[in-house]
C-alpha cells in the first residue's frame, strides 16, 4: 500500500514516470530555494542558481572511522532491490540539515568536503547532486540528496530472487577501451579477466551469473541491455577501468549509477546532462545506490586503493535502458604509473573479483 502512495505522490508533483524507452521532461519549478519553507517556487531552480550558496565556508565536520558500518535504522521499509516503482524525484521540503537529520535517523555524522558536492557518509564517498549550503551555521543538503542519497541507506538491502546477475566486462574487439600505461594491456582484456574471476565467486554464493561476453567480441551497448532484459537478470554490474591520460596522476575506484531525474550529474562527458529527462532506470535510483555502496565499499576494502566516490552520470547508454539496479564500476587508473601496475597483476585483479563477490554476499 505504501508504495503505491509513494507512486501517486509523485504523479501528484509531476516527475515523469519512466517510459519504457527514451525519456521524458522534467517539470522544473518544484524544490524550493534554501530558506524556503513555503510552497514551491514559480521559477525554474535546477539547477540551482548562483545566488543559492552561502558564502560562509562550510567547515570539515568530524567523520565517523573509515570503517564505520552505516547503522540500518529501525524500522525498515520494504525491500528496494529489485525496485519495481518509481520513488519521488521532487520534494516540497526545504534544504535538510543534514547532521542533525544523520543524527535522528541512526546514520553516521556525514563529513562535509568543503567546497564540494561530495560528502563522506560512514568513509564511503558520495557525491551529490547540489553543493550543500550554509543556513544558520548548519550545513543544508537539497531535499533530492536527502532522498536519493540519504535515505537509500535507511533500507536494508533485499536481493533479487532467483539471484540473477548479468556482468558486463567492458568494450571488446574492435572497441578496446583505455591502454595500461604499463604493461601494453587494453582496458577490453583486463575488464574480461576480472569479469571470469568474478563469476565462480559468485556463484558459490548462489547467484546464476551470466556474461555479456566471453571473449574478444564487439559488442554494441544496447545488445548488453537486451541481454540483461532478456535474461530477466535481477542485477546488472559493468566493469571498466579509467584513464586520465595524459594526465597520471589520478588513482583510485569510482562507482557510477544513473543520475536520478532533477539532479546534476557528477561526470558529464560529451553527453549532455539534461537534468530533466528521465530514464528506465530511474526507477531504481534507491536499489542502484544501494548496490553501488556495497559494491564500492568491498572494493576499496579488498584493493586498498583511493576513494574517489559513488558518482552519478547519464552518458552511460549500458545503465540508462535497465531495468533492474544497475551500476558501473571504474576498477582503477590505467592511466595512473602504480596502478596500472597493479591491475596488471592476476592477483590484483583477483582482489577486485572478490570485493565485488563480498558486496552480493
Ligand atoms: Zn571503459
């Protein structure tokens, strides 16, 4: 019954359900600018303009230890993986302040990172839609984060039944992705080898793992859409590595899933992010932070490497048509001298199959 309340609030506010395919507008005007406490505003406020943030610097707040565990809080809604119904995109309420709000909930003090959409919530970085403001002296997140970010964390984490997965190693043949910056190796072989190591440790957890390919195969990203569709898989994990080149000096694990509809992306790349269209796939906003959490909190876990974030972006075409949760996992730098050493090394890469296995244990 709740869900269905939850369905008709946001038919009531306007955010398009999605559409089986391509996307639909966003009606903008529906979150009110900070300090507001009244009914929306008439004007378009996404993005946010200008005039929006506070000038006081916003400070470093204490942070839980890295290892810190998110506390479910009590009581839990119902499962959000796999998520069959769309969740609001807009909300009436005013800018949250966040800490007090953390607090209430049982959720770990966020750590602000000045001058930044990010925050770190239980050592796991998270970017966020809107750069949080400065009301009163208290740090003020848009009510979009607050849904979509932080209270995805509040639910427990609910597996598909039958567990079905769907790996994706990224481009192949013709389409060989980034080059190690040591080693020769493409971006195409290295994503397929972790990819097979993932598979068996899977399925000794009892998931039926499928791949979207197994050897050096072009692949088009809608035919690794229509697999999952086809497959009815639960879940969908693509892997990749990253690469600044020229640039070296990046490192690190990012976690990306689709940006929910009304909010900025955090990479935008040559796509352009148009924060009112919304996608199959945001159907499961909540289920693919969910997943994208687990996913990357192993990983960094298991690897040791640099936290660059759970990010949000809409270029990526293998996450927008999914309907199922769906995440894409940037396993690190083939641009950056030391890890592309690293992930050159079968045991390396070993490392990175295990945390993905652990996070869907
Ligand atoms: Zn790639």
């Amino acid at each position: 019954m709740r869900g269905w309340i939850v369905v008709v609030a946001i038919l009531a506010w306007g955010c398009a359900k999605p559409k089986p395919v391509g996307y639909t507008r966003f009606p903008q005007a529906l979150i009110p600018p900070p300090g507001s406490d009244t009914t929306p505003a008439s004007t378009p406020s996404i993005p946010p303009a200008a005039g929006v943030r506070n000038s006081v610097p916003l400070a470093i707040r204490p942070t839980v230890p890295p290892t810190a565990e998110v506390a479910p809080a009590a009581p839990a809604a119902p499962a959000t993986l796999p998520g069959v119904a769309a969740t609001p995109a807009v909300d009436p309420e005013p800018w949250t302040p966040i800490v007090a709000w953390s607090r209430s909930r049982g959720l770990p003090t966020p750590e602000i990172l000045a001058g930044s959409r990010a925050v770190r919530i239980g050592g796991i970085v998270h970017h966020l839609g809107f750069e949080p403001v400065d009301q009163g002296g208290a740090v003020c997140i848009h009510p979009l984060d607050r849904i979509k970010t932080f209270e995805p964390l509040l639910q427990p984490t609910v597996w598909p039944s039958p567990r079905t997965v769907v790996l994706d190693p990224g481009h192949g043949g013709s389409q060989a992705g980034t080059r190690s910056l040591t080693g020769n190796r493409f971006e195409k072989d290295l994503t397929l080898d972790w990819a097979l190591r993932l598979k068996p440790l899977l399925e000794a957890r009892g998931w039926t793992v499928h791949l979207t390919r197994t050897n050096d195969l072009d692949l088009p990203l809608t035919d690794r859409v229509r697999m999952a569709e086809t497959l009815r898989a639960g879940l969908f994990i693509s892997l990749h590595f990253n690469s600044s080149f020229p640039s070296t000096q990046a490192r690190g694990l990012e976690t990306y899933c689709l940006t929910p509809c009304g909010m900025a992306s955090t990479t935008t790349r040559v796509y352009a992010d148009d924060a009112g269209a919304t996608h199959p796939n945001n159907r499961h906003d909540e289920a693919n932070l969910l997943l994208a959490r687990r996913i990357h909190r192993h990983v960094l876990a298991a690897t040791g490497t640099a936290d660059r974030g759970i990010r949000r972006a809409r270029f990526m075409e293998v996450l927008r048509g999914q309907d199922r949760p769906a995440v894409l996992v940037e396993g690190g730098f083939l641009s950056n001298p030391d890890e592309s050493r690293a992930i050159n090394t079968p045991a390396y890469r070993q490392r990175l199959a295990e945390g993905v296995a652990r996070a869907l244990e």
